[in-house]
C-alpha cells in the first residue's frame, strides 16, 4: 500500500474566511458589472449619461474588491484559496482599468449625446 505524506490541516480564522468569501463575492459582483459596459457594437444603442454611470460603477466595484484583498494580504500566512482570491483580483485590475479606459477614451465619443 502506498503511503502519502500527511498534509497538516492548518485552521483558518474566521476573520480570514470571512474576508476570502466577501473578496469572492466582490470579484463576482466586479464581473457582473464589467460585462454591462457598452462594446464597439452597442455602443450606438447608449448614450453618454448612462456609459458614465456604467463606468462609475464598475470602478466602485474594482476599488472595493481591491480594498478588500489589501485587508486580506495584511492578516499574512494565508490560506492558499485566500492567496488565489488576492491573485485574480490582481490579474483582473489591469485587464479592467484597459476596459475602462477604451470605454471612457473610445466608445464615449461614439455613442449618442446626453438627452437635453
């Protein structure tokens, strides 16, 4: 029988746990809000009142899941799905602002101006 070195179970605290699952959430909530930006191919169906809404929304959502993976990092020794939470907000900060910044430099000019 083959033998597999035991893994010790390192208890978590619950403050780490509960920041891990609300930065989960966050990164979710964060999703859903960037996939509500307007694209090159509807971007004539928005106009400039409302894309400026969007936008503001989505960074509300990226600074607060960024705010929550800096508490998360400053408990240290993490758990190693706290470490991937922390990870993937990061992968996505650049990603998102890139979004954001085409959404705010492009497709603002392009949709249809704020009604009077």
């Amino acid at each position: 029988m083959q033998s597999f070195p035991e893994t010790p179970i390192v208890p978590v605290s619950i403050y780490e746990l509960n920041l891990s699952g609300k930065l989960y959430g966050l990164l979710g909530g964060l999703a859903a809000e960037m996939s509500q930006l307007p694209t090159e191919r509807t971007v004539d169906r928005w106009i400039a009142t409302e894309i400026l809404h969007q936008v503001c929304r989505c960074k509300d959502a990226l600074i607060d899941a960024l705010h929550c993976a800096l508490r998360l990092s400053q408990l240290g020794d993490l758990d190693g799905r706290s470490q991937e939470w922390i990870a993937e907000i990061l992968r996505y900060t650049e990603e998102d602002q890139s979004q954001l910044d085409h959404v705010e430099g492009t497709l603002l000019h392009q949709c249809h101006p704020p009604l009077p």
